[in-house]
C-alpha cells in the first residue's frame, strides 16, 4: 500500500505506551497485560530529509543504542514505513518511563509508541490492531518473535496471544478488582540470557501440568476468583525454576508478599521484576512497601508500585 502522506495534517505527534508483564506466570509466551500508568513517550516529527533519525533519548542512562538501525522504536517506524510505502524522514525522541531490562517490557513500549506516533502522524492509515506486525519488528531485535508484550502493549488488557499477526490476538475477560503490587531491583536481566537457561523440552507429566494450570488460569479469570488466579499463576513449573537464580530473593519475597496479604506472587516477564496479585488497592500498596522495603533491607536497590490493568493500550498524548 502507498499511502500521500503530504496530504495529512500533523507534523510532530507523541505517543505513550505502556509497562507490561508477559507470561502470567503459567502462559510463557502466550499471555500478557498491560499495567496502568508507567510507560513510555516517543515523539515523531517530520523532519527534511528521507530517513529516519533519532535526535534524544532521556531516561536511559545513555545506554540504549542511539543508531536508527539498532533501536526497537527506530527499526519499529521503519518496518511500519515500509508496510504502507512511505519514503518520508522523521526525527524520533524517546522519553524512557520504564527501566530497560526490567521484566516491564521496555524495548516493546518504545516500538509501540514509535509506530502509534508515526501512524497518528501520517492520519492514521492502518488500524490499530494492523500495527502489529511493525511493532513486533522492533521488539524482535531485542526479545525474539514472541507478542506478549507488544501485543497488550499495543492494544491494552489482558490477551492470549499465540502468535506474531493480529488475528493470533485474544483478549480475555477482565473483571473489576484485581490489583498488582510490582517490585523492580535494581539489576538488570537480559531477555536473552533469562531464555538461555530455559529447559528445550519436558517430560509428559510436566507437559500435563503445565497444561492444567493454564485451564485453571482461564477458569478462575471466568469466574473472577483471584485466589485461585494466583494459584494458578503460581503453578508454572517450567520457567520459574529455570529462571530463579536470575531473580534475587524471588521466594522469599514471595512469602512475604504473602505476609502482607498478596494471594501471590510471579515473576513480570523475563524478570527480575516480581509482581505480586491483590484483592484491593490497600494490600497493594501495602505490599508493594513491603517488597521494596525487604530489598532495602538485604542491601538492593528498588523501586515499586501499586497498579491495575491498562484496558486502553498505547495512545496518541499530542498532535500538532
Ligand atoms: N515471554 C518472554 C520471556 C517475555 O519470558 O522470555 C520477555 O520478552
């Protein structure tokens, strides 16, 4: 598709997409959320010349790579200019809200709001579920073709997603009153390296259990039971063992939170971030005190927050 994009009427547009977690604990791969209120901005302006460039990244500490090429929110746009035929420049600033390497799905929210700014800007010639496969683009460069992230980074709410096109996209029921409480140490863990460890297959039984853990998932999300939500999140057997001496303290922590009456615990995404499942804002927040406070304690650095789902996914904050 060639799109005349000359005709549209906005010159500078900023996009804000938000933190998610991938996997649910049980769904490695297939199942994600997006979280309320951290996230990050991308600005796309037109810009002379016929490429695309990126004049600022805040809130990196300088280490994101600042070549077009190599950037998820970079190489997003330019996979979304390709798809619908567009040859114009842009200037791309990046304002990071979330940590890199966290487990909150940094690297998707920056493609994600690369590609809502650019599509916004150019009048909006794809739908938004059609963004898709460009974000993925950009988040493949860091994580590997897998959608958990981009997709409720995108689109918002709570998805099985089992495969990198929209149509592979399901969004599952929400009901009112579940919470999270998310502690984030500060240390950071490689996408790459937290799938290096992970076992290249498992036995029958393994298989089964798995299995009934994602049935029971899908059970109590019908039936708006948190506790054996969490339980069920809990009950990976896979992944989390795998993965938790990336993750400092991750059962300890998880008794605590308990303690402080989370219904339980999992880690977000690749980790280190750990997110912790409540029946209301007051544990929540309670737990999410708790959490950084138990870090503090043993000599880490963290940050944490109380937070619900995001039912909106990405979205355009300016156009002018
Ligand atoms: N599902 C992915 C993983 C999310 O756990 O490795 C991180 O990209």
């Amino acid at each position: 598709m060639a799109i005349n994009s000359s005709a549209n009427t906005y010159q500078k547009v900023q996009a804000f997409a938000p933190a998610t977690m991938a996997n649910m604990g049980i769904g490695f791969d297939i199942m994600g959320l997006a979280f309320q209120s951290l996230g990050d901005i991308v600005e796309v302006a037109r810009h002379d010349e016929a490429d695309v460039v990126i004049v600022d990244i805040a809130g990196d500490g300088g280490k994101l790579p600042r070549d077009a090429h190599k950037n998820t929110a970079t190489v997003a746009i330019m996979a979304y200019l390709k798809e619908i035929g567009c040859t114009d420049g842009f200037a791309v600033t990046i304002k990071k809200g979330l940590p890199l390497g966290s487990g909150l799905g940094s690297s998707a929210a920056s493609a994600v709001a690369g590609v809502v700014a650019v599509n916004a800007l150019l009048g909006s010639p794809l739908r938004k579920e059609d963004l898709l496969p460009a974000c993925m683009e950009g988040e493949a460069l860091v994580s590997g073709y897998h959608a958990d992230n981009i997709a409720p980074c995108l689109l918002g709410g709570l998805l099985l997603v089992d495969g990198i096109t929209p149509d592979c996209v399901l969004r599952l029921p929400i009901y009112n009153g579940i919470h999270f409480a998310l502690v984030t140490p500060n240390i950071s863990v490689l996408t790459s390296e937290a799938r290096s460890v992970l076992p290249q297959s498992i036995s029958l039984k393994t298989m089964i259990k798995q299995t009934a853990g994602i049935a029971r998932f899908m059970d109590a999300l019908h039936r708006g039971d948190w506790s054996a939500l969490a339980r069920a999140m809990e009950a990976d057997e896979v992944i989390e063992p795998a993965r938790a001496h990336l993750m400092p303290y991750l059962y300890e922590l998880r008794q605590h939170a308990k303690a402080h009456g989370a219904l339980g615990l999992v880690i977000s995404g690749a980790g280190p971030t750990l997110c912790a499942i409540c029946a209301s804002d007051d544990v929540a927040e309670k737990v999410a005190i708790a959490m950084s406070d138990f870090y503090r304690t043993n000599g880490l650095e963290a940050m944490s927050f109380a937070t619900q789902i995001d039912t909106e996914g990405a979205r355009v904050i300016s156009a002018e």
